[in-house]
C-alpha cells in the first residue's frame, strides 16, 4: 500500500500507547491451554452480581433505542448514596473517558500536569494528547511524594492526578494529607483525585474525599464501575465535580457517552451490596495471603489497600514470561517488580504455587 499522505499530530506521533495485560483468548491460543488465570488488569475475579445478569437480560429487546443520555435514573441513583447533588455528577465510558475529556477541558499547549511515577498510565497518555508537559514525581517507598509535587508546582501547572489508592502499587493517601495538600495548593489547579479502588480500603484515615470538595471547587474525584462492581466490559464510570465543571463536561462529551445496558447495569449493581461484601471479603483474604506468601520468600510488597499487590522482584519480566507459559498472566513493571490482581482462591494459589517454582530456579 502507498504511504499515508497526511501528516499526523507530533504530539500523536511521540506518544507510547496504552498496553493492556495480555488478553486470556490470546496466552491459551499460543499455548494451547483452556484454564489460564488472567490476575494482570485489576478485574473482579467473582464477575458482576446475578442481579446486574439478570437486569441485562431484560434491556438486550431494547437495544434498538438509544440509551438516556441524562443518565436520569443513575445519577439519582449515585446521588443519593453519596448525598451528593445529582447535577454534580459526571458519567463516563468508563472513568477513563472521564480523565480524557477533563483533560481536553482544563489543558492548553505547554501546559504542565504533575502526577506519580509509577502511576496509571493514562496520565501521561492525555497529557501528551493535549500538547502538554508531563512532570512525572518519583513515588518515594511505594507512596505518592506530596511535598515533592508541591515543589513541582509553577504557574504553568494546570492539572494534578492523585491515584488513590495508586495503581500499580496499591498504597493510599489518608485524608489528612490531601486536606493538607489542597490547601497548600493554588485554587487554579484542577485536583483528579482518581479512587477507582476506593471501595477495597479499609483503612478508616482513607474516607471523606467528597467532604473535601465544600471548600476546594478545584477537587474532582473519579470512580469506576469497573471494578468492585465487576463492570468492566460495560465501561462505566462517574465523576462527582464542581456544577460549572460539569456543565462543561456535558458539552464536550458524546451525547450517548454511555450505553444504555452499562447504564441498567451499574443501578442494579449498586442496589446489591451484598454482592459487594462477597467481592470485598474474597479480595480482603487474597491480598492478605499473597502479602504473606510473597513475603515468605524474602520479597517486599508495597502496603496495597486495593485489589492487586505490587511486589518487588528482581528479574521481574523474565519471571512474568515463565509465569506465563504456565498459563499465569501477571503484569511486569519494568524489570523490578510485579503487580499481581487478587483472583478467586483458586487462581491466587495456582499464581504463588508457580511462582513458587519459578522464584527457586
Ligand atoms: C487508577 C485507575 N483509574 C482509572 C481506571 C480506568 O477504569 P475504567 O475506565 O474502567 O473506569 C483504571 C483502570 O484500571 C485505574 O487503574
């Protein structure tokens, strides 16, 4: 085929895109495998509660008609189990369109934009995008560095991301800190503070983000169905912003931004906290015995309060790719360490089991 004759955005062209974990159709086809345990995306290992299956299955007759785009019955919904303002309220295609579209509404060129490294990945992704700069702050033990992103800040910071708790390495922020934080902080900085994992925490110092957002209009804070909810194949996700704020988001977004059967999905998943227990208390009991086990071995992981375990290991992609043909997906970061999801008690012992054999050669 000829060359393609338009030039595209530099700022496109420099990007390093997205990888996702490895996909479990593809690991069993190269190696010829039913059974692989996929622990490398932060799922929810028990799927979505049978009442959200079975609420679906009533909307698949209506999928000819367009969702709500108002998101009526949802956002009352949200709203009225956070006490929060329903016109408060921001929906996405997941929160990740969330981060995307508050990006395009706060960045111009050159632009700053701080935030964690290691972090999720898509904040450098968006600030690129945007023609922006990243300032990537070193995490220090395994913990986001406040004082080093305040010394980062400048008149040209114009957005902030806090991961709380951090992917990749599930340790958390207390309250008090980010008070702290954002009253040190310019009010003419957009704040996202993203709690995809929020609902795993069980430290008591983690609650009230939202209590935050009375005297700092410049918080957002982004949470995902994707999750705890175990809609990850639907993507959904919300914000809860400042009014104007989100008056501007429903500018920018697609008019249908969320489909109508992750909308059905996310209400019913939110009336069954009894599914959410289950899930909670299946992590709760995961994450302790690969902290333990890892442990065992001599290695150190991160003090995680979400779904998944950061843990340092030397060697780490070799050890990813040997777990691997032993149909294990973890997910390497870098050469150092592991992030390894909590799966069901079956995947999470066959993960330590191999591990185990491996971590000895
Ligand atoms: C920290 C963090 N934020 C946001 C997301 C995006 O979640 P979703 O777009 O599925 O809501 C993820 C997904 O893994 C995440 O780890």
């Amino acid at each position: 085929m000829t060359d393609f004759p338009v030039a595209l955005s530099s700022a496109i062209l420099n990007l390093s895109p997205y990888i996702p974990g490895k996909p479990i159709e593809e690991v069993e086809r190269e190696l010829g495998i039913r059974d692989a345990s996929k622990l490398a995306s932060n799922e929810n290992p028990l799927g979505p509660s049978a009442k959200v299956v079975e609420t679906l299955s009533g909307h698949l007759r209506r999928l000819h008609r367009y969702p709500d785009g108002s998101a009526f019955r949802l956002r009352s919904a949200v709203s009225n189990r956070l006490g929060v303002e329903g016109s408060r309220i921001v929906f996405g295609n997941g929160s990740n369109e969330i981060i995307v579209l508050l990006s395009e509404l706060v960045l111009h060129p050159g632009d700053e934009v701080v935030f964690a490294d290691p972090s999720f990945i898509v904040y450098p992704l968006v600030t690129q995008c945007a023609h922006a700069v990243p300032r990537r702050i070193p995490l220090r033990e395994d913990v986001h560095d406040l004082e080093a992103f305040l010394q980062a800040v400048n008149k040209k910071t114009r957005l902030i991301f806090l991961c709380n708790p951090n992917n990749p390495t599930g340790t958390f922020l207390p309250l008090d800190r980010i008070r702290d934080f954002m009253q040190k902080l310019p009010i003419n900085i957009l704040v996202v503070l993203d709690e995809a994992y929020a609902e795993y925490v069980d430290d008591p110092d983690y609650a009230g983000s939202l209590e935050l957002q009375a005297k700092h209009p410049n918080l957002a804070v982004l949470r995902t169905f994707s999750k705890v909810y175990g809609l990850a194949g639907l993507r959904i996700g919300y914000g809860v912003v400042h009014p104007t704020l989100a008056e501007a988001f429903q500018k920018v977004r697609q008019p249908f931004n969320v489909n109508s059967l992750a909308l059905a999905a996310a209400e019913a998943a939110l009336e069954d906290q009894e599914h959410v227990c289950k899930v909670l208390g299946l992590n709760r009991k995961m994450r302790s015995l690969l902290v333990e086990q890892l442990g065992r071995l001599g290695l150190k992981t991160a003090p995680s309060q979400a779904n998944f375990v950061y843990c340092h290991v030397p060697d780490a992609r070799r050890r990813y790719e040997k777990l691997l043909l032993g149909g294990v997906i973890v997910r390497p970061m870098g050469d150092k360490a592991l992030r390894v999801t909590t799966g069901t008690e079956e995947e999470t012992h066959r993960f330590l089991d191999r591990f185990r054999m491996i971590y000895g050669e």
